[in-house]
C-alpha cells in the first residue's frame, strides 16, 4: 500500500516515524494479531502447566505465536470471515497435530480479542504514552520554575484583572496535567482480561479443569493482567472506559494549553512566541506571517478525538451476553491514543522552544495597572470598616477611566475616604499604588506546585 | 508503507478494494494534492482568459497540475512545514520562469484548500456515495414490492400490535432512504469554493483585476462550483455542515434497519436470516452460530462515525478571519464517507442474500393472534356506541389471558357487548377473529412508496 | 411550584417573561395538552365531514378540546399511567355519551402525539423563533452598512492579515445567519403529522373508512399539516432530526459571533465594547471590571445545547414499528427551542448597544501596518516577473522585523528589486504603503450582502 | 410559576414528589443560594478565628446566612445584574454596619460558587445517589441470589449461545453497578473547592493574612471540603468531570440493564416481565399491550443525558484565569443528577416486581438445546487429538439443521468421531447430550460476586 493512498490522515500524517518507533509493538494492526497470538500461547502454557498437555506443546504453540504472520492470517481471514478462527488456523500450521488441538483450547475469541486488547492498551500506555506525557510535564516544571518571578497579567473573560506570574500560569497546567498522568496510569493499569468462555459462565473450560478461575487468573497473570470480576462474552465495558476518559481529560488540559498559548501570540498580546525554523513558511500569501498552527493543531486535534467518548459510552451497551455492535467501533480505539501522543509530542516540541517576553508581558500589565488597585483598595477600605466599599471604589473607577487619571491618585485625594485611607499601612499602600507587588502567593505557589508534582510523579 | 503497519482500520480493513476503485479519485492523500493542483490549474487559465497571463502560461501550469507529485509535495513540506506553499514551489519546478509568477497568483492557501475539498466532496457523492446508495435502494424496493403480502406482526415496543406486511417493513426503509438520498444530493451539489484571498476581502486580486467577483466566479466554474456568498479566509462552515448532516442522518436510517434485521435474526423470532457463505465460520468456539455480524457492523459504524457531527458543529466556530483549529480535524472528514460508504456496501450484499422466513412470520403472529382482534373490536364497539370501549376490551384481554380463551369467543360470549356485537357487518367480525386480515393497507401503501421513490429518484 | 424549586435552570432563569409571551402557547407542558387535544377535535371534525359521526359531535369534541386542563389529565394520568389514553378520558367527561366513541376514533397514541408536536414546532419556529432571528439580523444589517468603510485589521489564527473593515466582518455573519434563517425556516414548514394507526397500516381507520389516506391529510390540513410519507407508529424522525439541525447549526453561528465579539473586547484589543447599565456590576471583587459575560452565556449555551444532537440523531433509530426509547428525550427537543431564542434575544440586546471604537480599530492596525504591504508587494513583484518574490519578501520582512525599519522602506531601497518596484504603478505603490487602502472590495461586497439577504428574506 | 407553564420535563414530569424530599436541599434553585450563604458564613467564621473579625460579627453573617432568602437575592440581582454581588448586598441588610465589611472578605465569586458547587454535588451523591444505588443494588442481589439456579440460555449476537443462569446474568450487573457506586463515591468524596480569589493568586487574601492557603483550607473544612491544588478564578474541571463521568458511565450500565430486561419481554421470548398495576393502560389503542415502557425510559433518558459529556469535556477549556463561556453550561450539570436518579428509583420500583418465567426460560432454551452440545463436543473432540474438531462439528451442525436430527444423535451415530466419542467420560458425555448441565460455574459465580459486592460497600 502506497501511504499517498490512505484516506484517513493519521496513518498518512500524524503517525509519524517516533510515533511508529514507540507505538507500533501495541497499537498497529500487526500488533493486535501478534498480542493475539501471545494470549492463544499463554494459554497453552497454563493448560500444559495444569497437566492438560504436554510443555512441549506448549512450546509449540509459544513458536507458532511468534512466527505467525499478519498476513497469512489476513489471507486466512479472507477466507472464512472469522478473525480469530483465522488466527487459529494459521498458528495450527506451525505446529505438529498433537499440539493443535490444545490451540485455543476452550477458549471463545473474545477471551482472546479483549484480553489482548487489555494488554495492548496497558502496555501502550504505560510504556508509550506515559513516558511521553512525563516528559512535557517536566518540560513544563522546568518552565514554571523559570518564570516564578515573571509579572503577568490574570486574565479573566479576556479582561484584564489581578496580576499573577507566567510561573502561576505554567504550573497550574503543570497541576492539571500531572493529575491526568495519574488518571491515565491508575486506569491502565486496571484494564482487565477475561478468559471465561463464550458466554461468561467457564462452561467450557469447567468440562476440563477443576478450578477454571485459577485458570483465567494464571493465563492473564502471564500477560501481566488480572481477571474482569464479571465478564460476559465480553470484559465488561468499564475498564475500557475509565481508560478512555483519562485520556480524553487528559486531552482537554492539553487543548486549554494551547488554546490560552495561542492567544498569548495574538499580535496585540505577543506575550509569548513560537521559535520557528529557519526554513520555515507562515503563509502562502502574507510572508509576513507567524501563525501559532501548532497549537491550533492541539485544538483541532482535541476536537477531532473528544466525541469519541460517545462511542465509548455507547459501547457501554451490549446485549444480553453481548451483541457485536461495539466490534467495528472499538478496533478504532488505538486511533486516540496516537492522537493524543501525537499532541503530547509536539507541544514538547514547541514548549520546549517557547520565546517569553517579560517586557511585553509587563507593558501590557501596564495598560490597566492604574486599574489593578481596585481590588486591594476595596478589600482595606472594607477592612477598615467602610461599609460599602465595593461600591465606592466602583465609582472612582469610573471617574478614573472618565478622566484618564490613575485611580490610586483619586483614592489619595477622595475626601470621603480619607479616614479609612489614613489606615491603611505604608506596605499595603503600595501594594495599592503598585501592581507589581499585588501577585499574592503566585511565585511561592509556583514553587510548591513543581515540587509536588515531581515528588508525586516520580520525575 | 505495510499495510499491517497501520493504525487505523479504515485503510486497513474497511476501505477495501471495491471503494478503493470508486473513491480514489476523490479521498485519498493523493487525491487531496491533485485536486488543489487542479485548483492552482483553474486559477491560471482563468488569469490567462482575462489577460494577465498568456494561455502559453495556463497551458504550462494546467501541465504541472497533471505532473506533480504527491511525493514531491511531501517532500518539499517536510522542509517547509507548509502544505500549499509545498505544491506552489513543487509544481514551479515543472514550469518555465515566465510562468512561475503565475501559480497561485493572487491566491491564498484557503482559497485552493477548500475549492478543492468541495471539488472532491461533491464528486465523491455524486460520482461515489449515490451511485452505491440508489444500488442499495433499489435492491430494497425489489425486496418491498416482492413481500408486499407478506404477513408480518408489526412491533412497538418490541411487542406484538397489529399486523402488516414485511413489504411494508421494507418499504418504509425505501421512503426514509429515499429522502436522505435526496439530502446527500442537494447538499453535496451545494458545496462551495472561494477564491476571495487572505481575509475574504479579495485584497490581493482586486489589485490585478477589474471584477475579483467575476474571477472568482469563473475560476470556481472551470471546477462546477459555484462562490460561496461570505466566505472570510475559507469558506463559511455550513455548506459542509449540511453536508454532513445529510450524511449522518442518513446513516443513521441504516443502522436502525441494520438493528431490525439482526433482531428479526433472534433465535426466538427468525424471521429472516443472512445466507452464510460455504466456509464461513460463525463462532470460533460456537460452532452452530450464525451471527448476524454484518448489521452488527453497520450499527457499530454508526457508533463510530456518528459522533463527528460534533467535531463538525464545533469547526463552525472560527474566530475572526478564521483561526486553523479545524484544520487537522476537517482533514478526516472523508474518513465519514467512506465508513458510510462501507456500511451502504454491506447492507448492498446482505440484504441482496435477504432469506426471509414467511411461515415464520405465520407463525409468530400466531402466539398473540387472539389478542390481535382487541384494536377492531374496541373500534367497532365504540364506532356502535359503547362509551368506553377501550376499558371494556381490555378487561376481557386479562380475562383471556387468564383463561387461556380466544379473545373472539369471549366478544362472541359476551352479554354485556351482545347489543354492539350485533350492529358489526360480517366483514368486520372476520377481520376481529382473523388478524391476518387486519393488514389496513400495508401491501397498497408498500407499492405507492416503492412507485413514488422509483420515480422521485429516476430509478 | 415555587420557582425557587426548579432544579432546571431552564424554567428559573432563562425561559425569562419576554420568552414565555412568545412560546408559551407552543413549549409548554399546557400547550402540549392543548395541542393533543387540538388534534382530537381536528379527527372528529374530518369524521364528521366523512359522515361516521355528526356535526354536533364534532363540535361537542371541539369544545372538550377547548376546556379540558392539563390539571384534569395529569390527574387521571397519575391514576393510569398513560397520557393520551388520560386526555382521551379526560376529554370524554366533557362531552354526551354520544360523542364519547368519537374521541380518538380509529387513532393510536403517537397519531395525536407526533401530529401534535409537528404543530407546536412549526408555529414556535414561524411565529416565535423566526421573528427573533429576523430581528437580529436586520440589527446586523444595520450595523454592518453603518460600518461599511470602517478599517479594521483581518485576523486569521489570532495573528494580524490584510485589513478588511468591521462592516464586512459584521456581514459575514449577515449571510451565515440568513442562510439559518432559511434553513429553519424550511425545515420547520416541513414538519409532518400522521394519522397512520398503530403499526402504520392504517389497520384500524381503514375498517371504518374507505380511504385512510384521505382521512389522514384531511385531519392534518385542518392543523395546517401534511402527512409523512412512511410513518409506522411515529412520524419517521428525519422531519425533526433536520429541523434540530437547522437550530443547532444555527446556534453554532450565533457561538461564532459572541465568540469574535468578545475576543474584540480583549483588553489588549478593545475593539468594540458592551454599553453597561449605570447599575451594573463587572465583578464582585473587582470593580473595575466590564467583562463581555452576556457573549460568553451565548457560547456557554451553545456548549450546553450542541450535543443535544446526538440525542437526536440517536432517536432516528427506533426498533421495528417503533419502541419507545424516544418518548421521553424528545419532551426535552423544546428546551433547544428556548435556548437557541435566549441567545438570538440575548445577542439582539448586545448588538444593538454595541460600541465600536474605530480609532482602535485603526490603532490595531497600525501596530502591522508596515507589514500589511508584505502581501500585495509579493503579488506586484511576482506580476512584474520575479520569479520567486513570495521568498523575496519573506526574507525583507525578517529585516523589517530585526531592524524596526518600516518593509515600505526597505522595499523602496532594495537593489534586488529595483527593477520590478520600478514597474509598479502610482496607485499600486500607494496601496503597497498604505495598509488603508489595502481592503480590497470589502466595503461593495458589505452592501451586496446586505442588500442580497435583505431581499431574500423579505426584511 | 404554575408547574404546566414549564418548558423543562425535568420540574413538570420527572422530578417528583419523593425526588424532591431527597434533593431540594442541594439541586435546587434554593439551595444553590443557601449553600452559597453557607460559604459566605465559613468564610467569615474563619477570619474570627484568625483575628481579621470577631466572634460576634462572624454569627451574625452565619444568622444572615440562615436569613437570607432566594426571592431577595434574585431581585437584586435583577437590579444588578450580578449573581454573588447581589447574595452579598441582601446578606448586609441582615447584619450591623460593623458586620457589613466581613461579607465576602477578600473572596471573589467563584471561590463562592465552584465551592458552592463541590459542597452540594458531593452531598446530593454522598446522601442522596448513592443511597438510591444502593437501594437497587441490594435488590439486584437479592434477585440474583434467587435466580442463582435459574437456567436461562445465553444470547451473544442475539442467538443463542451456551446457558448460564438468570442469577448470574443479574449478577454481572451487581458487580458492573458495584463499581460505578464505587466510582460515584470516590469522585463524589474528591469534589473540591477554593478560596484562592479572582485570579488564584491568592491576591487579595495574603494582602490581609499571613497564611492565605492555611485560611483556604480551614474555610474549605468547615464545609468538609478540601481545596484544589492549582485553581485560578475557578477550581480546575477535572474533579467535576471525573464525576460527571463517573454518573455517565453508570447511566450507561442502567441503560444496558434495561435494554436486556425490555427484550427479555419481546413477545417472542418473555422471559421477564413487569407487573402491572391494575388500573394500568398499556396502550391507547391496543388494550391488550403490556409495553415495557419503564426500561424504555431508562434508555431514553441515558440518550439524553449521555451527551451532556461533550458539554464536560468542553467546560474543561477555559481562556487563561478563566472565561465565563462554563457558566450557563454547568448550571444544568444538577439535571444530570436527577435524571440518573429519576431512572434509579425507577429501575428500584421495576426490578422489584419484576416477574421471571423460568418455564419460559427452561423452553426458550430447548429451541436450540439439541446445538447447545456443540461447543463442548468440539472441546472434548479436540481434548482427545482430533486435530480439527472444530470444524468437524460445525458440519455436523450443518447436517442437524438439514436433517432435523439432534446434534446429539448424529455424533455418537458418527464413525469419523467413534474413537474420540469412545474416549468421552460419563459425565461429559451428559453435559453434551443435556445442555441443562453445560452451565459452567454459573451458579457459584452468582453467589461470589454477590458476597464480594455485599462485602465491598458494607450493604
């Protein structure tokens, strides 16, 4: 297959060369037939370990499981429209006939197909996805730490309020995502097998085996799994779910990130910028352009994966002992996993080469630092027993922005404030007259956020 | 690229050779580049007709159009990092100098990008998706009118009510299909192109040319689209949106005629059934299925591709001029045509090997064939002057169900109805103690919606 | 009911006094029942007219339709737990026992129920939602010729393009929104009763009369309706599902707006602003704070609404003739109506006292402005003949960056490009030098747009 | 407000009289103002306690608190125009001048809301959800207990497969709802709120206290609440979205329970069924209909609120310190809550009188019981070398269905199979012949995951 003639883009454009080097072991098609094969050979083991047969046969089938081609099953496949049952007799074809029989020995294909999904999922994201998500969040703490100090702005609606520092502002994403990298490892590695046959009850295994539950725990125990409390036909949907969720949420943090990232690059904010390369192109008509397209990517991204969860949630429902409407469907899941992975990737990329300018972060500060007072205004003249001080300070505001004079000179001259003004301390003053000193906690908290969440993640 | 390598499905399973055949042209990567060289062509010979180029030069460009390719373009923005400007600096290599100037002149990267998706959108419905659509509904009305007698209990609430005919049933697919059919015509035919620059105020043509307008209008009309009325930098985002909306509405009508062939396909209702091809395997443990996997399929795409609506209204929204946060995501929207495509497909093959069962049917209709007499006999009381037939009958429904009676000889016994009874005509009362008779018009109705459609749709 | 017990904050505070003047006799829970009753009495008028009953019981119907109150069949429905079958007990007490019978004659539940919300729709949107929008756009009409000529920089990906002015921004949405406008506007004339029975056989109307379909469009024109072609026991949904994406697509239109509008009143922008009422509060802490809340609530209610689709594209799919899993999430479809006329009157209300500031405007521009040239200065050079000038440019735009010198200057003095600068006309030299007069057609296209929808929909 | 004025079912229809008496005090209109006041008295409660005001003044915000009524608030607001300032202008009527200034004391608005908002979601779950959960998950227990025994065949794809019991289908549920209660208190219990002020800078707090985050959390704790980790105007979404999950995806494990029990009621198989009160209608037109229509409003329901996620995940972004674009949206996040609880205390009231027909079951199960014996023939052929057992049973299934003979019969008449056949034990030969016996461990996996569920959350 030429990769010009894919017609979705994440093959084709999204799942790169790192992505294939760190993802292709779980999530591409030639890895769901090879984890199907490893469960078909974990089995066997069992049955051979439970005196069922021999541990040559065992070994076997250990060998058919890893010399079976993807596309000898697919011409297989093609054959008796039966995916597992193509799997099965392909494997037959490496081993002798005393072995064959003990190839999916009492098993149903979605002990196989879920069982190796769980595995697959688990070990794309613990292996795969969580290295990648750790490496942004210490790109982000390193960042945070750097700026603990730099003056910003708050913004709130867009509007101009408090002033807190560029530090505050990366570490609460430094927070958020660190939760999510928690959510995303506790459910991965929850995500469950089941080996109780074609209907849930062991009907077939209990014909063979005294104690069919030691067998499911053993055979998921070889792949790193444990058994889904109540399975059907299928492993319940939950596991899967929560999974799915962890990601998605994770997803929406990284979306904010980008979103807040490329309006600090509006022209009129120019906050931050994105280095670009040499090379590189803004706009096919205006050469003069700097467009933040990676972070719009993020966005765009997040948008194209999110309502997935509906699927997932509709999957939720099966009927009976199940029906095979979710089958389609959830072949589809590894597509948000490299979706995400590959928005992870690329803001480590670009917030890794983030130009920050604290000069312009402070001119724009200055566009309404004469503002900025209000709020501790309010609070110390209410503190000093002005009953409605919330209101008398809206009004100089007001005055102020008619008459385009600092509002901390109004509030010194305000003769109808001049008794509460008289006790306010010189500190607090300034912090009035000087917004540069009105940032709380901001750095401090900065710090104890970094700190936190390195010692909680281990980085 | 190997095929097994992939991470999506669709190319790997589920756009197989057929659509591959049908669908190339329009929804592939390659497909992607050569129409927006096709674009880049059209604007050429249009600045030739109207003087600012010689046709030497359109000639030249409408060559490289044909040329270039999609591995050069790749190649060339993997070094710029910018897809348009990567076809503009691959298709001048194939140029003259004289004519370089004149590839994407005037033009911005949005103008070419969204031509050409209504170019390919509009050509894979009509040319692609209808085409497959209207095989599906003809193959429905055939099934319609064949059936158009055939006694079948109609089920609300999955319980028996009154009798129809499977025609019926079927003909009730053709109307709504028909309709979505109609959608996907009117809405793909809408799609729309711009050629109105950067920012949607033609700055740059207006500059070189009298009538932006008419440029526009004649470039658009070299590709059979027509301007879209205010495009800003692409065009507005609801000509697609309906588009898809046509899509999705009408792939939801065959996944709900998806769910009633496979509960039709119930052990316990066996009304219809798939024929199974010779070596079909059914269940990989289970050897006696027979699975009705393929209208599992359809539903289980619907689960899939149903919630991109989401992702499409959120690319409504597109701040100022617009910001390229539907860039990645609208690149997967043939993704939609193709699972819809699949499932059209599908439901072509399945329901062209439709077995139905009609003394089944028979038979079904039976278990409650008793009770089937309740809706003309309340009718009719009351139509005779019973004041609250409705409670009448359906007390003597509980008596009959406990009695284990026929409803028909508990009316005929009853004294308390002896007055109404006597008022029926003898037509009437068979129609009371034969609900094979009760069918109102179902086979009538069934032939005037297969004549409607056949002739609305030029079948 | 205490209004301060609503759990919905539908009822609460959105669904406000001036909405209730306007829907209430449709989106009600009492305009339901009278609307149910509405089509009781239209049934025995055509029965009457067919001769099955007389005229007198067709007025006694009319006139139980009239005085029966949605107290009376909530209370018998408490005591059934069945809707329809309590507005048809409810509605009896008010009739002769000879009128009795004719009370739903031959009609099963959905007949009344689908027919009657078909009704309800279709008025709230012709006669409440439409005058809504309608008002809305000719505000925007007006707004955008008043600003026709004013210059306002393009923003694509939040970065400063070419200059447009503000009119035609405000046009765009002009034609988007009268695009919706017709699009509601045809859907909801399209809406569809039925009156098909049970099963959608006619399999009752059809023992007592001669044409059913007759009977069904008879009783249906008397509501101003016609027939669905296939209905089964409901209306097939397609009728509403296009409907609900007519509001919702509409909705995202109006997200759009409010979106733009308050990113123009970023602090940093300051573009436009929302006039404040001498009471009002921005914030309660900070009181100097104007924040563009009402905007925000109209995205905030698109969030809330949007996905509301996928409900409804979910209840396409209904099992057999029909199960019941649509009832109760197609009683919330009105809640979409009053959240989609909130924000239409909301932004009606801000539009109509928005400020512009055009010195900021040209403000805002100024701060690119010797950028702005960039673009028609590439085309220029490449009309005249440089073989690559969008490169050219590009590279005297990182200079213009790095030195702070104006891109007019460098231009002028560059000798790379002094033979092509010297075969640009006057009036193409001034336009390179003055973004002003780079806006291309965007005042004309302003008015076409305004005049185009105002004569489409006859404002 | 007369409750048929409404336009929301939610108040008219489904938030009943015994739903209220268990949430009014935390979803209402009312208590969103009560549990707001709460926080406004904490508040001021702790500034005594660190010295900023006395004792005195801290009781009579905590009277005004009590005081303070919804109607008052909601007219000054419609004066302001300001939610929490209009809360704090009607609580300073009810306290001294003195008291006046220690309203809202360096707090801003959302610190009151979003910890508003934790208090009520995190008590409407801990003492109103989850009790209802409970409720129906001992129930579930109970009837799986009885029903350990029940032989019911088991239906994958809708045909049947293996048989279980009817306690062990239950019994999946128990364990699928025993995780979403778990998943429902844990993220109930993580609810958090904040005192960080308008930027989460903690600003205006640290301008009158030395430890802000010591005042956060003793503020926090008086509502049995802990603070958010990284907060800025707003508590980060991700502990609201974790539940508003967590309630999805167990409506979604409802919605599957009362999909399978409404088709376990298909006329064909009715195998369950829901006692009817006497008085009860089940169809307007046919009286003889018992509909289901109680499990078929759980699954509408879900419908409904499922996508409500979309509006989550999207209220995850929000622009810098925050933008109010989550305001509206998440006033209706309540809704969610009652309608999962709607649809609890139906399925309590349903599944309580839920009748089974184990005769039915026993007869739905002898459709196919001569087949039954396929898969463990096949295991059991297998077991003793025949190296393609499966396919050696598939067509001997063929011929069953041909012939009409048992499955049964034809494998011990085979010759092909005699020598495995002869190598069967007593026992597997009857579990073969007798599908009553092919149960699996069915019964003993209803009684663990009872006793484990009953054990986990101490019922």
């Amino acid at each position: 297959m030429d990769r010009f003639d894919c017609v979705s883009p994440l093959d084709f454009r999204y799942y790169d060369d790192k992505l294939r080097a760190i993802f292709d072991d779980y999530l591409t098609e030639s890895a769901r037939v090879r984890s199907e094969a490893m469960v078909e050979a974990a089995t066997t083991r069992v049955l051979a370990r439970m005196g069922v047969c021999s541990e040559a046969v065992a070994d076997e089938v250990a060998h058919a499981a890893e010399v079976v081609s993807p596309e000898e099953v697919a011409e297989e496949e093609a054959r008796i429209h039966h995916n597992i049952r193509a799997l099965v007799n392909s494997m037959k074809k490496h081993v002798s006939d005393e072995a064959k029989p003990y190839i999916h020995f009492t098993l149903t294909s979605f002990d196989v197909i879920d069982t190796a999904t769980a595995w697959r999922f688990k070990n794309a994201a613990l292996k795969g996805l969580l290295p990648l998500l750790e490496e942004l969040e210490s790109l982000l703490i390193a960042l945070a730490r750097r700026e603990a100090e730099t003056l910003q702005v708050g913004r709130t609606h867009g509007q101009h309020g408090s002033p807190v520092t560029f530090g505050l502002t990366i570490a609460e994403y430094v927070s958020r995502l660190g939760g999510r990298i928690e959510a995303i490892r506790t459910t991965a590695e929850d995500l469950r097998g089941k080996i109780s046959g074609a209907v849930g009850a062991y009907n077939a295994s209990s014909i063979m085996l005294d104690d069919p539950l030691e067998f499911e725990g053993q055979v998921l125990a070889e792949l790193g799994l444990t058994p889904s409390p109540a399975s059907t036909q299928v492993v319940e949907a939950e596991f899967v779910t929560d999974f799915m969720h962890a990601l998605t949420s994770c997803f929406s943090v990284l979306a904010n990130l980008a979103d807040d990232m490329r309006h600090l690059q509006r022209t009129e904010i120019s906050e931050v910028a994105e280095a670009f390369e040499a090379e590189q192109v803004g706009s096919s008509t205006m050469p003069h352009k700097r467009n933040p397209w990676n972070f719009e990517n993020v966005k765009s991204m997040w948008k194209l994966f999110m309502p997935r969860m509906i699927t997932v949630y509709s999957d939720q429902i099966s009927e009976h002992q199940r029906d095979l409407s979710n089958s389609a469907s959830q072949r589809f899941l590894p597509e948000v996993i490299v979706g995400l992975a590959n928005s992870v990737m690329r803001l480590t990329k670009i917030m890794g080469r983030l130009v920050t300018d604290a000069e312009r972060m402070r001119e724009n500060l200055r566009m309404t630092e004469g503002m900025i007072g209000a709020e501790p205004a309010y609070i110390l003249l209410a503190a000093h027993g002005h009953p409605d001080a919330h209101e008398a300070v809206r009004k100089l505001t007001l005055q102020a922005q008619e008459t385009g004079r600092p509002l901390g000179e109004l509030l010194q001259e305000s003769e109808e404030l001049a008794e509460y003004w008289a006790q306010i301390t010189e500190r607090q003053r300034e912090i009035i007259l000087d917004p540069a000193q009105y940032t709380g906690i901001a750095a401090r908290k900065t710090r104890l956020l970094c700190d936190m969440w390195e010692e909680r993640l281990g980085l």
